[in-house]
C-alpha cells in the first residue's frame, strides 16, 4: 500500500496535481483595523471570515485554511510594512483587507506585486478602479463613490435645492463628496472637511444650523458616525432638515447610536432584512454566533471568503497557476447575501444598490432595512479606463 500511494503521488506529480489536502492550508491573511476608532468595522469584517470558514468546517476549495490576522492601526506606514510581513514572511496566498481607503493606497503594491491575491472587503478607491486596476485586485464592496451617488440620486429625485456637505479629509471622504455631487445638480452651500479623529461637531452643526440647508449630507464612518449622529440628534437639527449618510447610520454605528438614529436614510448594496436564502443563512448565523447584527463590513468580509472558496474549488485547491486562480476569482461563483453579484474587467462588482433606513427590530436590535432600489446591476464609471478585458 505504501508502494502504492507513492506510485500515486509521483503520477500526479508528473501528470497533475496534488489532491487539495495534500497541498497544505491555504494562507489568508486579514489585514483590517482593529484598535482606535475603526476597530469595530474591522472587527466586523474579521467576524464574516471566520464564520464563512466555520460554515465550511475552516476548509476552501477542500483545502483547510489558516488565518494570518494583523491591525493596520489606521496608519498607513503601519499597513504597508504588517503586508509586507504578511506577502514575505507569512507567505499568504490571500491579503483581505482594508477598511480604509488611505491604508488601501499604501498596501496595494506590497501585496499585488508581492505575489499575493488582494480582496478588499471594504475601501474601494476609485484610484485602483481604472488606469491603476490590477489583475490581482478583487473587491467585495463597491467602488467608494457610488454608495454616495445612490443619496445624490434620491436627494435630487426628493426635490432639495441645497445641500451641505460634510466628510472625513481623506480619500473615501473626497470620493464620498464626489459621488453625491455627481448625481445632485443643486446648490452645495457648504464642503466641510474633517480630521479622521474627529469627535466634536458642535462647530459643524452651528455652521449646518446657519447655512438653512434643504438637506445634509455626510459620511462618517464608525466612531465619526456615533458622534455626529448623537449630536445631531441633541442638537435638534434632526427635527428640521433631512439627514442622508453613508456608513454613518449601519449595524456598526447602530448599536451606540440606538434611537438616536432611527428614520435616518443611508445607501447599500445590500440589508439584514433582504429576503433570500444566501441572506437567511448567512445573518442567522452571524446572529447565532455573535449576538449581534451583521453589518455591510461583516457581509463583504464573509464574501471574500465565499470568493476565495468559489475560486479554489474550480481550480481544485490550487493557486499554483495565477492565470487559471485569477479566472476563477472573475467568476464570482458563489450566491451573495446581497443576491446579484458579478464582476466588471476591473475587479469591482456590477450589482444593485439601495435606499435603506435605521430601524428597531422586535427583538430590540437595531439595524438597516431596505426601502427602494436606486440602481440596479450598476458599474463603476472608472472600469472604462481600466486596461483589463
């Protein structure tokens, strides 16, 4: 039998390839923020993986899979040299991450010209998504702007004549301000950014207060987005003028925000209470183990594993031919909770997008719930200018 089993291996050697477990463990390594004031988002997107891994008993493709965990720390200096560490001396097959659209700048070439695959569960700057596209660069969100865009496209269809605009002074805070202009043809009576460490909008609100808009619009996300909305809510602006935000008001900020963000309208391509069997599976079991309710973060990052598996399992395990891995990868074949997903040439989605809003469950858990689709099977603007076909 031993004679046999060698015999075995050397034909496969010769003549094709090892089974998926005799390959070792597929290494991904998750590189999200996970200290200060973006923890929970990252914490969330760690929460899909893993329970995407433990669905699947921690194996993909029948490979079993090791994780590689690292804190960017919100500092892109901090970024770039935990993805070299993790492209150089981990060897990880997969980087997924970041949260952030400034520590996606600083790790984009570490890792995609470091040897590795990069899927981004979250930041999808709208640089990468067209004359700096990569072959080995996956996103399970959106390109930044159009989450942005679909409250440009509502407010516009609502009426309002004047809109301010407030958004962190980095690059998802330029391309969030961006999107919603390229949709709002109205006046912007203000374009106020602030530093990521913001905690005290009172100077924000007097100056919201006394421009009168017709309508606000923000992107703050997590620790930006409790304190807005908690003084916003204080300062009884929520009573006169319309409030739309994106990753401001969602499952990561809801928590701390509680009623205080109830009726305020956000974007997504996707909400816990969508009605279809991915869904149902995947937020019962983020429930079931983290008594919590899954955000978008969560859902992307449970999707980059549900990519990863759909990818190993066509090329048998391996990620020996990148040629055949990164096919494999373009076909996105794997049902998403969010339902319609695909990929453009640039390797961002083409999917629909939605108006949702903070609502209460009977539970008493908070969450996002779906009130109109804005677009549907929507691309990026920018996969033109990509060069991949």
């Amino acid at each position: 039998m031993r004679f046999g089993t060698v015999g075995a291996i050397l034909a496969m050697l010769l003549f094709g390839a090892l089974p998926a477990q005799a390959q070792g463990p597929v290494k991904i390594g998750v590189l999200v923020t996970l200290s200060g004031a973006g923890a929970v988002l990252g914490q969330q997107v760690r929460n899909g993986v893993e329970l995407a891994l433990k669905l699947r008993d921690g194996k993909l493709g029948g490979r079993p899979a090791e994780l590689v965990v690292a804190d960017d720390e919100l500092k892109p200096g901090v970024g770039a040299s935990r993805a070299k560490r993790l492209v150089e001396s981990d060897h990880v097959d997969f980087v997924i991450g970041p949260i952030f659209s400034n520590i996606l700048a600083a790790i984009f070439h570490p890792v995609t010209e470091g040897g590795a695959i990069l899927i981004s569960p979250n930041a999808g700057s709208s640089v990468f998504a067209g004359k700096s596209c990569s072959p080995d660069f996956f996103v399970t969100s959106y390109e930044n702007t159009q989450i942005h865009a679909v409250l440009g496209e509502y407010a516009q269809a609502k009426g309002y004549k004047r809109a301010f605009l407030l958004a962190p002074n980095y690059q998802a805070g330029k391309d969030a301000v961006a999107g919603f202009k390229s949709r709002f043809k109205g006046e912007i009576v203000a374009e106020d950014y602030v530093p990521l460490n913001t905690v005290d909008f009172q100077a924000d609100l007097a100056r919201i207060a006394a421009a009168r808009p017709d309508v606000i619009f923000t992107f703050m996300p997590g620790g930006l987005g409790v304190a807005l909305v908690r003084q916003f809510h204080q300062s009884g602006l929520a009573e006169k003028i319309p409030f739309l935000s994106a990753f401001t008001v969602d499952e990561s900020t809801l928590p701390a925000e509680k009623d205080a963000a109830l009726g305020l309208y956000g974007a997504m391509t996707w909400a816990p209470n969508m009605d279809n069997p991915a869904n149902r599976t995947f937020v019962g079991a983020y429930l079931a183990a983290y008594h919590a309710m899954p955000g978008s973060y969560a859902m992307q990052g449970y999707d980059a594993v549900q990519l990863i598996n759909s990818a190993l399992k066509q090329t048998g395990g391996s990620t020996a031919d990148r040629a055949k891995l990164r096919a494999a990868l373009h076909a996105a074949d794997f049902a998403s909770p969010r339902g319609k997903f695909r990929f453009n040439t640039n390797g961002y989605p083409i999917q629909d997008f939605y108006l949702v809003k903070a609502a209460k469950r009977p539970d008493g858990l908070y969450e996002t719930e779906i009130v109109q689709k804005i677009f549907s099977d929507w691309a990026d603007e920018y996969a033109s200018a990509c060069a991949l076909k």
